[in-house]
C-alpha cells in the first residue's frame, strides 16, 4: 500500500488486501464527505457492470453511517438482521456476515493521548475516522472470527498511515501546480509581454521610415516578423502547459502522440513519436513523464537549432517504462550551463523523475545534439 501515491489507487489497494487476507466475498471502503455522502467509495468482488447497475455511491445512512461515528470495530452475523440495517438497492449483492473497521487518524490518537497525560481538554470529537472498511460474505459460510477482526484492525492501521501518506503527497502536488501557475504567469510577463511590447515599437518605427527610409524600414519589418514568430513560439509552450491532456481518458502514448503531432505542424523542425509494449502506470508516473516530455520539447524546439526531433517511449521487462527525447542540435555542455546559471528546466525534471521513484540523464556535448532519458519503475 505504501509504495503508491495516488489517494484512490491506495484506496483501491487497501480494499483489495483486506478482501483476499480475510477471505471475504465483497469489500468496500469509504472515504466520508462533509455533505451526508462519500468523497470516494471503493469496491471490490464486484464487477463493473454490477456497480453500474447498483447505481449511485450510497449515502451515509444505515450501517455505514454506524460505522463512520465509531472508534472500533463492527462484527455482525447478518447484517440484515442489524437495527441500524436500511435496505439495499435492487441490484445489490446479497450481503450476510459482516465486519467493519475504521480507519483512523494515528496521529490523532497520539495527540489525544498526549492531551491526556498532559491533563488538557480532551477533543470532545475523539480521533478522526478517515475512512471505514467493509466486509460482507466470509468465504465457506460461517461468520468472521476474532482473529479476522485482528488481522483487519492491523491492516487498517498500516491502511491509517498509507492514506495519510497518499493524502499528504496530493497536497504537495497541490502546491507544486500552484508553483507551475505562477511560474507560467511570470513567463508570460518576462518573455511574451515584452515581445509583443518590443514589436508594437518596431512596427511603429518601421511606419515612419516607410517614405523617408525604405530600405531602414523592410529591415524594421523583419525584426517586427522574428519578434511576431518567438512570440508566438512563447505562446504555444505556454498553452501546452496551461492545457495537459486529460491522461486517464487517453493515456500517455496517446497524449504524448497528439502533443507531437501539434508541434510537428507548428514548427520547420520534423518531430517524430513512437511507442513499444507501453503498459499502463501509475497516474503520478505517467504525469511526470508527459511533464518532462514537454519541458524537453521545448529546450529542443526553442534552444537547440535542431532538425529533427525523436520522442520514444517503451515498456520494460519491470513494468516500468522509458522515455527518451533526442535532437540532432547545436548540443551543449551541461557543467558550463549550470555554472552559468541556466538550467534549462533540467533540475525541474530531475525532481519530477525522483519524486516518482524514477531516474532521468541527460546527453549532451557541443555538436552533438541532446538525448534526455527517463525511466520510472511502473506499478
């Protein structure tokens, strides 16, 4: 559980292991909302057309509302037969055995007990349930055991500290779109503002010489046409940022085929794309890669002088992929861009790379084009 970051694929996970530890037929997990219902509601042993049938996610009533004012655990032969029991929708599998357990806030616990030796107001509220797991139908008949109940309260507490995790690194996700906001405004301040306010200027000087001056004035005119295509160049790097494929409808091959694909029309630079035995990550992974695609993209279009531009990316024999981008360019050495101060995005990528568990290189010499490689671990 604790090696995904994603909030729903550690629910997903959380649900899965308590399902086969247990030997349970069904399993959920639900994550409370503010409003009487669930923010996120997961399943497991059901298939995707039963869920479908069943409707929308429930609301917070019955035994799952029970479950979510409650510190420990909830074992019942038959759920049906429990007074808080309110029904089920038509679809809905037959559930008898039950067993919940909370999935609490560690942390809160520990405040509270530190409140408590310290002789302080206790939280009247006690710890913060982030969630609750359900288990219905003990595989073989019969009904869960006390040692079912143990292994669940165990799990939910390795389950306290994954999610806590999960819900923490969004956040810092968070923060770093926040950053990526800002640092995009601050581009199209410093780059493309001054660009089309430097054209205003020269295209005005070019007016006036235009009957005094001809020949000062077509040379205003094609500075007022580089001015024109850098800033448009500005303007595209923006605008594939501020717009990132939608990678859960698509998927990375073919957000970063269509990405490709756009460039290759809009510049004189021939951009090619191709994927190998590709197989879904995780979707942190696949946002990093696409991430650094571009931001390699762009040094190559914008820096580089290149003709041609190669982006690959292939599975590995680990479920991981690789991503690669090469051009055949000016080249540069990496030592003296740093010592100068421009880096080219490349420490950005680097951390892109490392906070997926993944590792990025780059290649590259006077003359010799660029190659920036990433390779992430996958599921």
């Amino acid at each position: 559980m604790s090696r995904h970051l994603e909030v729903r694929e550690v629910l997903r996970r959380i649900t899965a292991s308590a399902r086969r530890l247990l030997g349970a037929e069904y399993a959920a997990l639900g994550v409370p909302d503010d409003h009487g219902g669930f923010a996120q509601f997961v399943v497991d042993g059901v298939t995707d057309e039963q869920w479908r049938a069943i409707g929308p996610l429930p609301r917070q009533h019955g035994v799952l509302a029970a479950m979510l004012h409650e510190t420990g655990p909830i074992r019942l032969d038959d759920v049906r037969r429990a007074p808080a029991f309110g029904g089920w929708p038509e679809a809905h599998p037959e559930l008898g055995a039950f067993l919940g357990m909370p999935i609490v806030d560690a942390d809160a616990d520990e405040d509270r007990d530190a409140d408590r030796d310290e002789e302080a107001d206790e939280d009247e509220d006690g710890p913060e349930v982030l969630g609750v797991i359900y288990l219905a139908n003990k595989r073989g008949g019969g009904g869960f055991t006390d040692h079912d109940e143990e292994l669940l309260r165990i799990l939910a507490a390795h389950a306290a500290l994954a999610l806590t995790n999960a819900r923490l690194y969004e956040r810092s996700r968070e923060l770093t779109l926040a950053g990526e906001r800002a640092r995009i405004a601050h581009d199209l301040h410093d780059a493309v503002s001054q660009k089309l306010f430097s054209l205003r200027l020269t295209a005005k000087a070019a007016a006036k010489l235009v009957d005094r001056d001809p020949a000062r004035a077509r040379a205003e005119l094609a500075e007022v046409a580089r001015l024109a295509a850098e800033a448009a160049d500005e303007l595209r790097a923006v605008v594939v940022e501020l717009r990132p494929a939608a990678l859960e409808e698509d998927g990375l091959s073919a957000t970063l085929a269509s990405q490709v694909q756009v460039l290759d029309r809009a510049h004189n630079a021939d951009i090619a794309f191709a994927a190998d035995r590709v197989r879904a990550l995780p979707q942190a992974q696949e946002a990093a890669l696409l991430r650094v695609a571009q931001e390699a993209l762009h040094n190559a279009l914008r820096h580089s002088g290149a003709g041609r531009v190669t982006v690959t990316l292939a599975g590995t024999p680990e479920r991981g992929a690789v991503l690669r981008i090469s051009d055949n360019g000016r080249g540069f050495d990496p030592g003296a861009v740093r010592r100068a101060g421009r880096h080219l995005g490349l420490a950005s990528m680097r951390d892109r790379a490392a906070a997926v568990g993944g590792r990025l290189t780059l290649d590259s010499a006077p003359g010799t084009g660029t190659i920036v490689e990433m390779e992430v671990p996958g599921a």
